[in-house]
C-alpha cells in the first residue's frame, strides 16, 4: 500500500483539487492508495472539505485534525506515525508537488531495489520572487559548507520512502524538526527527479519571506554548531584586539603622555564591542532555546479530531 502525507493549513480551496489530480494517477501506480490529510488548525473549512472527502471515500480517505496550528514539521511527523503503507509520500495539497510524477517515482524505486527514497527537486525557480530564491540558494550554500549533513538545492519534501526509511525517521523524535536536514540524516539511498517550478493553483502561501527566514536559521542551528564556533572566534578575536590595544595605549602613554582627545573613538569601539558581546549571546541564547524546548519534553502535536470520530457518530 502506498501512504500519502498532505498536511493542510488553510487549503479549503486546493483539496478538491488535489484529489481529483492525484486520483488520476492512482491506476497507474497499480497499488492501494491510502490519504493521510493532516489538518494542522485551519482557522478556514479545511476541516469541513476534509470530513467530506472522507464520507465520500471511507475505504481510501483518513485524516487528523489538531487541536491547534503546530506547524508542517508537527503535521508532518504525525502523518509520518499514522502512515500504514509500505511505501510513504508526502506532498503539498497546493499541487506544487505534481501528482503525475507518482509513477515515474514509483517505477524507479520498485524496480531498483538498491534505492530507498526517490526525491523531487525544483529546476529553477520561476515565478519566485528574486529576493527569496537569492536567500534560498544561498541558505543551502551556507548549511552545505558548515554541516555535516548535505542538502540538495531545491529539494522538496515530496519524495517516496520505502518504510525501513520512514522507521527511521521516526526515531527521530525532536521537538525542533527540519524535516529536509532529518531525511538526508538518515543515509539511506536517495535519488531525486528534478522538475520545473509550479505555481499554487489556488489559495495563497502561508510561508512569508520572515517564516521562511526563520525555518533556515532553525535549519542551520539544528544541524551545524559553527555559529557557536563563530561567536567563540569573535570573543577571542575581540580578546586579542582589546589587548594590542592596551600595550598601543600604555606605550603611547609614556611616550607622548595622556592626551584627552579620542573619547569619540573610545565610545565607539565601546559600542562595537557591545555589539559583537550581544551578536555571540543570541547566537548562545538560541541553541539554550533549543535545548530548553527539547528538555521540556512536551509532544509534538494535540489530536482534537480523526476520521474514526466520524465513523464513531455513525
């Protein structure tokens, strides 16, 4: 059986349209397709589609709805437990992962049995905005060059899984989850499907430029400690320089005696100092951020509602 993982946030009007595609190509695929749609707090009627879907479909159709919005890495960990497939993909419900390359991925993974996952990557990036693919490219520049872990540019979350893969996944029980960082992790055999860029076909994005900046320096902090290395070189680096400094002072001292002027100049390099001291905190205070929210142990997501419910008030 092969699993499909939508999270959902507010895509009332993409759902219908999703399914209507990816029904397409459910012959072709010539397995019993199981939907996991995850209702990650749509504050629209996501929900209401969802419940629809289901009647219309009981044998096929299975969704989660939290009690809040917990975020897609949350949505998609409880889709990734709740998956029953020997197979697993997940995909966006905005049809930006397209359907259609389901046989071409299944084909490949079933025939070579050497593979584990087959993954999808964006070709470019047409209809983005210029600003974000520049971050974008250089977002995987930086964590390829100071991680352990390699990310492939472009790589999307949609990809097929074999389920000794999706096991190991789950292992992976964090609080604070990067999903794209947590798949190539793992190992496993990977090959990946490139395709040109799509755009949503209804509904708009949740992710703004902010989110998506935030999402990055998560990425960065949970797979790489350089920015601490970073924030200790500075101290040592200002350390050293504070100290030439001193010994220039004493010796000019001496030499010319104690002029008053410079104190612009003092205060200035004061406030560079201070600068660099608060650059190192927060770089130290996000990492104790981290270790605090994963100390607290707290589960990753509230369930307020499934299919079962529905089959219960039957």
């Amino acid at each position: 059986m092969l699993s499909i993982i939508v999270p959902c946030f507010n895509e009332e009007a993409s759902l219908p349209l999703f399914f209507a595609e990816t029904e397409k190509v459910r012959p072709l695929v010539n397995m019993p397709f199981e939907y996991i749609f995850v209702n990650d707090g749509s504050s629209d009627q996501t929900l209401t589609v969802l419940r629809e879907l289901f009647k219309k479909n009981p044998d096929r159709v299975r969704y989660l709805s939290f009690s809040r919005n917990f975020g897609k890495e949350a949505a998609l960990y409880a889709g990734l437990q709740a998956a029953k497939g020997d197979f697993v993909t997940v995909m966006d419900a905005d049809l930006q992962d397209p359907p259609t390359l389901l046989p071409e991925m299944f084909e490949r993974l079933y025939r070579n049995s050497e593979l584990d996952c087959i993954g999808t990557r964006r070709a470019d990036r047409k209809g983005e905005p210029k600003i974000r693919s520049f971050f974008s490219n250089n977002f995987y520049n930086v964590i390829n060059k100071i991680a352990d872990t390699q990310l492939v540019n472009g790589a999307r979350d949609f990809r097929l899984m074999r389920r000794n893969m999706v096991d190991a996944v789950l292992q992976l029980s964090e609080y604070n989850r990067f999903s794209k960082g947590i798949f190539s992790w793992v190992g496993f055999e990977t090959e990946y499907i490139a395709y040109d860029n799509i755009e949503r076909v209804a509904g708009e994005t949740s992710w703004s430029f902010w989110k998506l900046f935030q999402y990055s320096i998560d990425g960065i902090v949970n797979f790489s400690d350089t920015p601490l290395n970073i924030a200790s070189f500075i101290g040592a680096f200002s350390c050293l320089g504070s100290g030439i400094a001193m010994i220039f002072i004493i010796i000019r001292t001496f030499l010319l005696g104690d002029p008053t002027s410079g104190w612009p100049s003092m205060v200035s390099i004061f406030l560079f100092v201070g600068g660099l001291q608060l650059l190192c905190l927060g770089i130290i205070g996000k990492y104790i951020g981290k270790i605090f929210l994963e100390t607290k142990n707290r589960p990753l997501y509230f369930l307020k509602e499934t299919e079962q419910d529905q089959k219960e008030h039957k």
